[in-house]
C-alpha cells in the first residue's frame, strides 16, 4: 500500500490514536456503563484512523479497503452510544440479550453491505476517484441501504438525546452539569453531520464528520478521566443511596444541602421538592450542638433532638477536603434512633426501680429481724418469766400496757408487710368498687380509741355521711388506716386529728390534718420514695417506714394521687384524691 500524508489525513491519525489510548484508559479504569462509552468511543477511534489512511491513499482499490475498516465503527456507533445512554439513564429493561441482539442486527448487516457493495450496489451506487484537489478523495453515490443506516443511525440518536434530556430535567443540581456537558457534546457531530447530509462541505468530499467525533469524544473522555465526569453516575447514585437505610444529607462548603435520600426525606418528613441549594438549618433547625462541630469541620457522632417532635436521631458527620486543606463540604448520615431510646430509658428505669426495691428489700429484711423479732421476744421472755414464778401476776399486770403498745405495733407492721408483699405480685388485680368511706373511717378510729385517749386527742370526723368512692376497698382501707396512725403517732399531748371530704368532679379529696411536729421540707421530698426513713413519734412510737409508700402505691393504682403540706411545729394535713364513679 501507498500513503501520500495530507494535513486532514494528519489530524485524524493523530486524534484516532489519542482517542484509541482514552478508551484503553477507559476499558482499565471503569465499569461496565462508562465501558459503553469505552466500545462508542473505539468505534470512532476505528473510524478516524481508518479514514485517515483513506485521506492517505493513492488509489481506489485501497481507499475501499480502508473504507470497509471504517465501517467496523461507523456501523456500530449509533448502536453502542444507545447502550451507553440507556445504562446511565437506568433503563436496564432495554439491556436484555434480546434487546442487545436487535440492536446490533441491522449495524451488521449494514457491515455486510459495505463489504459486498460491488455485487449490488445498495449501500453506494457508484464509488469514483476524485484528482481534482490537491490529493485524491473518493466521489460517492449513496445507494437506498445508505439511507436506511442514515435513519437508523440518527433514529437511536436521537432516542439517546431524549433519554439524556429527560435524565437532565429530573436530576438534581449537582448532577445536572455533567448531563448538560454530554448533552452539548452529542450536538457537535450532530450538525458536522447534518452539514454533510445536505451538501454543505467546507472541505469538498471530504466527511467532517469523523472529525467532529473525535474532538466530541476527546472532550468527553478528558473530562471522563482527568475531571472524572462520570465518576459519580446519577443511577448508580440511585440504586445505591436510595437504597440506604440511613439517611443521607451532602452540603456543599456553605453548608448548602447539594444532595440527601429519600430516607432522610422520610426520618424528617420533608415534603418539599425543591430542596437542594437551600441551607442545612432548614430542615435540622436548633441544634447548636451540631452546627458548633460543622463550624469547626470536625467529623464525628452525635445525638439529637429534634425541636416539637419526639424523634431521637444519630448523626455521623464526615468533613470533605480537597488536597487536606480546602473544606468543600460535609457528608452527614442520619439514622432514627428513637426506637433504641426508648428501650435505654426503660431499661434505665427498671434499673432504678429495681436498685429502689433491692433497698427495700433490705429494709424489709432489716425489719423483720430487729422491729418484727423484738416485741415478740420480749413478749415470750415476760411470758417464760410468768410461768417460772420470776414474777408476780401483780407485776405482769403492770406490763400489759406496754405489751399491748407492742402487738399493736406489731399488728400494723404485719399488716403492712403483707400488704406491700401482695402489692409486689406479678398480676396484682385491683378490684374497685363502691363503698362508704365515712364508714371506714369510723372502724378505722375505734381501733386507735385507747392511743387517742392516752394522748387526749380530739377527733373530729367531717366526712360526709354518704360520701361514697368507686376503688379497691382492701387499698383504701390501709391507706386511711396508715394516715389516721401516722397522725395519732405524731401528735402531741392535747392535740387535735381532723378528717375531712370534698367533691371535686370525679373525685373525692379526703384530707387528715393534725396539730402535731409537722414536717421538714427536706423530709417531705423523701416521704413518698423507695428510699424509706422512720421517725419516733412523740411518745415514742415506732415505724417502719412502709406505711406512705404503700399509700402512694395503692393511691395511684387506684387512678388517684397523694399529698402533703407541712410545717414544722404546727402539724401537718396528708389528702388524697380517690375516684368516685366509674368513668
């Protein structure tokens, strides 16, 4: 073969070899959508150095053999750049074997036109050789197969443009620069083409066409491989972030959201579409906390609170520098931890709960062994003594009064050792029903009648005569007998015990007020708690410290409250709120 080089023959050799070595870089470097791009990209490197050495030829038989290489990529162009746009815009469906067969059908039997064009003559009608510049060119006569190749070339052309038009308009801002930059570059040998087809030919026979390609490929695969256009594929963006279960936020370095998931979308429920471009504290305002760590463009992990809601969200931020120094942005994942809060906080106050009743079980413990063991003791000791003549029926007679001071006590420790042990049983039911709480009352003072009378107290019991509640009687009954005893135990000498009811709505308010030591402050804080305390009363009363918190307990259980008022030497005044119907 014999090559005379021109200067256009130059230019595409040139540019065919560069090409070639972008789409080798290509092949090496990407996956299999930009690879689509890599075969397109082949194509026209076939074709402009194949037409190069056309541009170089001397005679015609060798400027058809060049001619039959060049089909090689032009036949396969259209078919390939297809490919390339229906990957990056996501339509897999178009990718099946079968879709792929009929794709590359008519590229290669337009390839068996080209090679047999001197038998029938479709694809061109006649092939001459021009010398009438300044190096010899081919003169063609398209055929009817020239036409049919035209159309469908610029037929899957043309669906590539508007798969890239319609993957422009729905994209985001972030993305929509590198579809715009494809979407110029497809123009260029659109119009060299164009140009062609109807004649106007800057450079006589000569196809610029093959020229524009290779600078529309160029352009691509420089901005491919040294700007790494592609690098970041929307539907791979799609697939896997949307896929995430955490959600994403990127903001650019103006703390602008450039991009986020649907994910985040949900967690935060953000019903605004145009959101990107507008600043992170629209959509996560009030978290100095948060913007404290961008400011200082730290990474880490934080918890957060969001404002008029009770979402609990973690939040893993990741600062984004271009050669360690230049900020350029912040990725941030979010996940929805409410769900794991909630359990913390339960299990937190079932662990305190649960150190509370191991320190009331040691107090329970303490008072079985020394409060409980104690009278009976000294119960069966005078006993014992009684029997074995150590003492006189005279003299046992003295102690009666003091052993009745102690069963008593007894009694009521008893009783409320029972009640709070029954209190704690997995599937205690509360049983309410309607009953009179003046009735109550009235047994519950006659079993204090001898206390009350020792220490000359004055009763006055202003319950209503039918005041009626809707609870668990047995709970009732314990609580008003804890509070008409810590009221006998605490008074002085002469004083006073008042019991009193009031109707408020659904409830009824019974309140016992005494004359008697009153109460602390400090000690009222404590009154209700598991940390139990006791105190003596005035003639020496003891306790165990059981008796409020069981009221408290059955109180609430009961759907009702407690309360105290106090002040130190002027008494105290305990109530109650109990429910009076079945509402």
């Amino acid at each position: 073969m014999t090559f005379i080089p021109n200067a256009y023959s130059i230019i595409l050799i040139i540019c065919g070899l560069i090409t070639l070595y972008m789409c080798v870089r290509i092949f090496r470097r990407y996956e299999i959508v930009v690879r689509w791009f890599g075969f397109m990209m082949l194509g026209i490197a076939i074709w402009a150095l194949s037409y190069g050495l056309e541009l170089s030829s001397t005679s015609l038989e060798q400027m058809l053999f060049w001619i039959n290489v060049e089909y090689l990529g032009i036949a396969f162009i259209p078919a390939f750049w297809l490919l390339f746009l229906l990957k990056f815009a996501g339509k897999d469906k178009w990718l099946h074997p079968k879709y792929f067969y009929a794709f590359m059908l008519l590229p290669l039997i337009t390839l068996m036109m080209v090679w047999t064009n001197t038998y029938h003559h479709l694809h061109y009608k006649s092939v001459s050789l021009d010398n009438s510049g300044p190096f010899p060119l081919l003169s063609l006569e398209t055929g009817p197969w020239y036409i049919v190749h035209t159309i469908y070339f610029y037929t899957l052309l043309v669906w590539g443009v508007i798969l890239l038009v319609n993957k422009y308009r729905k994209s985001d801002q972030v993305f929509r620069k590198q579809n715009l930059t494809i979407l110029i570059a497809v123009f260029i040998p659109w119009v060299a083409n164009v140009m062609y087809l109807f004649g106007y030919r800057p450079m006589g026979h000569i196809d610029s066409t093959p020229f524009a390609f290779v600078i529309t490929m160029l352009f691509l695969s420089i901005g491919l491989v040294r700007f790494r256009l592609l690098d970041i594929i929307p539907i791979a963006r799609e697939k896997v972030i949307e896929a995430m279960n955490e959600g994403l936020i990127v903001t650019d370095n103006q703390d602008r959201i450039v991009d986020l998931n649907q994910e985040i979308r949900k967690i935060l429920s953000i019903e605004e579409k145009k959101i990107i471009g507008k600043r992170l504290e629209l959509i996560l305002p009030d978290q100095a906390e948060l913007y404290d760590l961008i400011k200082a463009r730290k990474g880490g992990q934080l918890q957060l609170k969001l404002v008029n809601s009770e979402l609990f969200l973690e939040a893993s931020l990741t600062p984004l520098f271009e050669n360690q120094h230049a900020y350029s942005g912040l990725i941030i994942l979010v996940r929805d931890i409410t769900e794991r809060v909630e359990i913390e906080n339960k299990v937190r106050l079932q662990s305190e709960q649960l150190l509370g009743m191991n320190k009331l079980k040691d107090r329970l413990f303490s008072i079985i062994a020394h409060d409980l063991r104690g009278p009976l003791i000294n119960l069966n000791d005078i006993i014992k003594m009684l029997n074995e003549g150590m003492i006189t029926e005279e003299e046992f007679k003295s102690f009666v009064p003091q052993l009745s001071k102690n069963i008593g006590y007894t009694t009521g420790l008893l009783e409320n050792l029972l009640f709070w042990s029954k209190s704690q049983l997995q599937g205690e039911v509360v049983k309410p029903v309607y009953f009179n709480l003046k009735e109550i009352s009235v047994n519950i003072l006659h079993l204090f009648e001898n206390t009350i009378h020792e220490k000359d107290i004055l009763i006055e019991n202003n319950i209503q005569l039918s005041c009626k509640v809707y609870a668990d009687k047995d709970m009732i009954q314990l609580v008003v007998r804890n509070l008409i005893s810590n009221a006998v135990k605490f008074s002085k000498r002469g004083g006073s015990i008042k019991l009193t009811s009031r109707t408020e709505g659904n409830y009824t308010i019974l309140c016992v007020t005494d004359t008697g030591v009153g109460i602390s402050e400090t000690d009222q804080k404590k009154l209700f708690e598991q940390e139990t305390f006791t105190t003596r009363g005035t003639d020496n009363e003891q306790g165990t410290g059981l008796g409020l918190l069981l009221c408290k307990d059955f109180i609430e259980k009961n759907g009702g409250s407690i309360w105290v008022e106090s002040e130190i030497g002027k008494g105290s005044k305990f109530c109650v709120r109990i429910p009076n119907s079945n509402w």
